[in-house]
C-alpha cells in the first residue's frame, strides 16, 4: 500500500502526503516507512526529509524486466524508434485500460509521447483495440465488458455496435490505427505481441502528429510496426507485466 503511493506523480513524498494517501494515520506510516527504509526498500532525504524508491527496488525492477522480457521489449521499441523516427510503446491490458510497461521517445521537437504506467482506454487507442481484438475471446461479449464508452474528442467511438465492427476488422487484418480518438491532432497505429496460446499478451504502438504520421493500410509505418511486434511474439511473460 505505502509503495503505491510512489507508482505515479512526484517520486518524492512527503510524510503526510503518503498518510493521507494511504488512509493510514501518521504514526503508523511513519513505522511503515522507517522499516521500509531499513530494508532499502525506500530512502529518505536527510535535507528534504521527502522519501524515495530505494536500491532494493530498483534492483528487483530491472530482474522483473528481465524476467518478463522487457529487456528486449526496450531494444525493439528503440530500433522502431529508429526506423520511423516517432516514439514507440508496449502496452498490457489492465482491466479496461491499455498500461503502458515500456516506451521509446521520439527524437523530434514535435512529438507525443505516452509515460510509463499511463493508462489509455481501450476503446479510444490502436492499442487497446489490438489487445480486445487479437484474442481468441468473444468480441461481443468484450465490447459488453467496457461499459460507457468516453468520448474524448469528436473521433472517438462512443457506439458499441460501431466499436464491435471496428474490432472485427482489427481482428482480421491483425492491427490497428487511432485516428486523433484519444487527443485532437495525434494518430496511432498497433500490433500485437502474440503469446504461446495464439492470443496478444502485449501491443506494440507508434504515435505521434497527425500531420505527420500516416498511418493507412500500406503505410511504411504500419508494416514496421507490424515487424517490430512479430520480433517479440512468444518472448513476453504476461505474468510479468501485468499490473
């Protein structure tokens, strides 16, 4: 629970900001990061008196990483980065988010870039359409599962029955595209990482601005995405990456 507090916003917290976010009082807290601390699992700055992720941490971090295939992940994420000059992500299913487990910036002035542990609906990103669709699950049933569709700009799809078509040719042609559905003037295109049991575990994205990128059917960027994604098949432990 007192880790949590560190997974997103500032990476230093203060005393009280961690009690009040953990509903624990401030003496407890204060035990619970003394102990945690102890164990090198948190440090706290001397100057500051603010507290931090620990070496212990980040040490089972980068085994987890390694573990769950995010090594490699990094290095084809970086080569896409390379190939299409655009940044690129994989992403895990989280309920019904897309959770964002690795990501390679764009070089450009003029980009878009998705943090790690950024949550994206999925009915309004390539890459959550491509984790819905790309499994052997059944798509009406799925489509049900989302409740409310959000409406986040006047592209998003808001119809459930406009979602399902919309997945189906997902399914057949084996990717996706986003088209400024999530933030005015940004597209996207994804591919699944596909797992032994012949359903997407991850998906490969690419995103960036709309006047730049094209993300049609032939389009360059399509197809290195598409290699980028294959390059990973059967090399990710969902286990390892879901949140």
């Amino acid at each position: 629970m007192v880790l949590k507090c560190f997974q997103d916003g500032d990476p230093e917290l203060r005393l009280s900001a961690i009690a009040r976010d953990t509903g624990l009082s401030v003496s407890t807290t204060h035990r619970l990061l003394a102990a945690l601390c102890d164990e090198g699992f948190l440090v706290q700055d001397p100057d500051t008196e603010r507290y931090l992720l620990g070496p212990v941490l980040v040490l089972l971090g980068q085994r987890g990483a390694r573990a769950g295939g995010l090594d490699e992940a990094h290095a084809v994420l970086s080569d896409l980065t390379g190939q299409t000059g655009e940044s690129a992500t994989l992403a895990v299913r989280s309920g019904n988010d897309a959770i964002v487990v690795a990501m390679s910036p764009s070089p450009q002035r003029l980009r878009f870039d998705h943090g790690i542990g950024s949550r994206i609906a999925l009915h309004a990103s390539a890459m959550g359409k491509v984790l819905v669709a790309c499994t052997a699950a059944d798509l009406a049933t799925e489509v049900r599962s989302l409740g409310a569709l959000e409406r986040f700009t006047r592209h998003t799809i808001t119809s459930k029955a406009a979602l399902a078509v919309e997945l189906r040719a997902v399914r057949e042609r084996g990717w996706a595209h986003n088209i400024e559905e999530r933030y005015d003037g940004v597209v996207g295109a994804a591919a699944p990482v596909m797992g032994d049991a012949g359903n997407a575990v991850a998906a490969v994205g690419v995103q960036g601005p709309s006047a730049r990128l094209d993300v049609g059917d032939s389009s360059d960027l399509v197809a290195a995405v598409r290699d980028a994604a294959r390059r990973l098949d059967g090399r990710l432990v969902p286990a390892r990456l879901t949140f």
